[in-house]
C-alpha cells in the first residue's frame, strides 16, 4: 500500500496577522524612540502687570457752616456744580412742603437738553466698543446730569416760592464761590499732604454722616461742602520694592474699582516717617467720585496686547549682517538673493532675509553663507565680506511642516508668556503653529504636528 505525504497548505489569515502584528510593533517601536514635539496654536493675547491699593482721596474741600438755626431745604442736589452767589441752601423755622417733582413741568427736559441727549445716545450707538465699557458709563453720568438739572429747576422753583410765601420766616444763601456741592461729612476734610499718616488708611474706625432734606441743623454746623477745584489726589501706601520699582515713574495708568475707568494719573512718590505714599494726582472725573474719601484702585504697571505665546519657544540664533543694498533679485522677481564672487564669476544665490536692523543691514542664517564669502553689491564694483554676527530672538514657525525660524519683538512677560509685537515684517501672525519648546527642533527639521 502506496503511503502519500500530505502536503500542509499556507494559513493566510495567520501571514496577514503576523505581518499586521509586525508592523504594529515597528510602529509603536518608532513612535517611542521618535522625538516628541509639542506644538502651540499663536493666539492674540494681553498680559496686565497691576497693584490694588485702597487710595485715600484729598481735595479742596471747604466746609460751609449754617448761618441760622431751622429746618434746611436744598435748592441742588448733591454733586451738582454750582456758581458763586447761586442759591444753595435755604433754612426755615418749620419744615417746608415741596411737591413730588416728577408732578410738575420744570422737571421734564427742554428742547436743547433732549437734543444733546439725543446726540450723546446716536454717538453712543455708533462707536461703542465692547472693550471699553467705561463708554457706558460716561453715557450714564451725562443722562444723570441733564434729569439732575431739571430736577433742580424744579425744586428751585418750588422753594423760592415757598420762601416768598413765608413773609421772611424762610431765606435762601447763596455759594461763596464756584464748585461742587457735597452734602457727606467725615472729618477729613482739614487732612492734608503734611499731615497724611498711616493711620489715615485705617478704615476699621471711619465714620461719616450725610444731610438731606429738611433736616434740622443748628447755626454753625456744617451745612454742606463745596469742592473747589477740578484736580483731585489719591494717596497709596507702597511697598519698598514697590516705590524702587516706581521711582522714576511720572505718570501711571489707573483702573478705579468704582466703576472700572481707566484714568492716567501723574504720578510721584513720598516718604513720610519710614512709610512710602504714592500720590495719584487726576486732573479731570472729580466730580464722579466727590462723595468718595476712599477709593479701591489699582496701578497698572504694564498693560500689552499683542501675540501671546510661551516663553519656552523663544530661542536665540546667531547671524550674519549683510547690507541691504547688497540684496537683489532673481530674474523672475519671485526670490531675494546676493551675488557672490568665486574663482573669478559672479553667482546669483538665493539667500533667506530674517530681519533688518535699524542702521541698513540685514540679517541672513550663517549656514547659506560663510565668513569667507565675497559678495558683490549689484550694479557695482564694490564687494562685502560678512564677519558680524548678531542674535536675534525668536521662535519656530512649523505651518509648513518643517521648522522656520522668525523673529519675535518682547513687550512684556509674565512668568510664562511673552506678549510680542504683532503684524511685523518676517514675523508671527495670529493663528500660527510654532514648536513650544524651542529647543526640541532645528532649523529646517520637519516636524509631523
């Protein structure tokens, strides 16, 4: 009997698992020993440096005292500006009967105050920015003033009637000088800059009281206040390190908590009994905070906006420094390049422009060219030889998919980010991919993002 071998056929469905399973651990072999590169999306940022501080605020402040003993009627409410020999207050023996005011018709606006209303809300409308909300503000405190107006009409003339009705049991007196009416009271009104003291800052034990409206004084009392000038200071306690690192500081940008305005300030630094005082001085917006004796406030050391990115992906290069009227171009126009003098011809070679320099040169990467290099300026006998070298700062832009290197202009940091210059030549844009740790790649390495 005939015995036949039997012949074993190829399992193709073990050849195709083997094979995938090789190249899985080729593929996981090579994605563990390959390089890791992290890559960081350029994004518009800003990055603000600032102080708190609760700021004492000092004025000219003159405390006006009743002339009589009764009842006092005030002809302007509180913050309003007021001309000298203007009615401000009056007093009466008895308390004086005045209408709801929304009842008579000198409270509603004239024709000239709803036209610059109307005017102030049409430009509201057309250039409001969301970025600057103080706009809103503004808006609010010239709505304020024109009903604040009409309301003072309106109680002027209910008063004055009211006086001439009591047969001389009533008068009315009139502001010594021009200025603001404040009807808060605190005892800080006599504190000046010779007499600031830390203590001063010390809010557990501050008091104040407010007048309204038919309350009773007696003659002498204070009455009201009137702010006399337009500029105003806040006083700051600092730090040591704070008043050196503003020591030669004159003017300062500010953002007053209140309402969030942003103010510039003039600024100086004192020194009293050991302590530092900075000294806030304003010039305008006085009338917005004339019943405020303490104000939260913050110093804005630095305030950029710019391209955001991490500091780990600046690096420093060397190059060289060519003249710029040694650059040309190539035939077509499509390329920058130089010409170059070996062995006795002239070369045209394409050369890649990295930044200019402020005094005329330009700054090529040493690995297209070499000190021996003799290049010749266009259209001239005259030829260059680089040996300078300068660093620039800069990061690697990867939207091509290998490493480049651009020049970044710093306008301020913080402990991770820098803020640099936007839309500059040979530099980032918005929305560029870069490595984030410079230090991981090359120039001209490709980079898989």
């Amino acid at each position: 009997m005939r015995r036949f071998k039997t012949r074993r056929e190829m399992n193709i469905g073990i050849l195709i698992f083997a094979l995938v399973f090789v190249y899985l651990i080729v593929t996981i072999w090579m994605y563990a020993t390959s390089k890791k590169i992290s890559v960081y999306e350029v994004r518009e940022g800003s990055i603000v440096k600032d102080n708190s501080y609760t700021g004492l605020v000092l004025r000219e402040e003159m405390v006006v005292p009743a002339e009589t003993s009764g009842y006092v009627s005030y002809f302007q409410n509180e913050g309003s500006k007021v001309k000298a020999g203007s009615s401000v207050y009056a007093l009466s023996p008895d308390k004086l009967t005045l209408e709801n005011e929304e009842e008579t018709p000198e409270t509603a606006l004239n024709n000239e105050e709803l036209r610059s209303l109307t005017l102030s809300i049409q430009n509201f409308n057309e250039n409001f920015n969301s970025q600057k909300f103080s706009s809103v503000y503004s808006l609010k405190n010239e709505y304020n003033t024109l009903l604040q107006t009409a309301s003072n009409r309106s109680k002027t003339a209910q008063i004055n009637e009211q006086i001439t009705a009591s047969g001389g049991g009533a008068a009315a007196y009139p502001a010594l000088r021009d200025g603001i009416i404040v009807r808060t009271f605190d005892g800080y009104e006599e504190v000046t800059e010779d007499t600031l003291k830390s203590a001063d800052f010390d809010r557990s034990h501050y008091e104040s009281h407010s007048l309204e409206d038919q309350m009773e004084v007696a003659a002498g009392e204070p009455v009201y206040k009137l702010v006399t000038d337009e500029t105003w200071n806040v006083y700051v306690e600092l730090s040591d390190t704070t008043a050196k690192e503003l020591a030669d500081t004159e003017q300062i940008k500010t953002r007053i908590d209140k309402d969030s305005e942003t103010i510039w300030a003039d600024f100086s630094i004192l020194q009293k009994d050991g302590t530092y005082f900075g000294k806030l001085t304003y010039t305008d917006s006085m009338i917005r905070y004339c019943e405020d004796r303490y104000l939260h406030i913050e110093l804005i050391m630095e305030d950029e906006s710019g391209l955001k990115i991490p500091k780990s992906a600046v690096v420093e290069k060397p190059f060289y420094m060519i003249p710029k009227e040694y650059l040309t171009s190539s035939g077509s126009g499509s390329s920058t390049g130089i010409m170059i003098q070996k062995d006795g011809e002239i070369t045209y070679q394409d050369i890649t422009v990295y930044a200019e320099s402020e005094d005329g040169y330009v700054y090529v990467n040493p690995n297209e060219l070499d000190q021996h290099t003799v290049l010749v300026k266009p259209e001239s006998t005259e030829t260059f030889r680089p040996n300078e070298k300068r660093t620039l700062q800069g990061v690697y832009n990867i939207n091509k998919g290998y490493a480049v290197f651009e020049q970044v202009h710093i306008l301020c940091e913080n402990d991770d980010y820098y803020i640099v210059e936007e839309n500059t030549a040979y530099g980032l844009k918005n929305y560029d991919h870069i490595v984030q740790d410079g230090t991981t790649v090359e120039e001209d390495e490709v980079v898989f993002q």
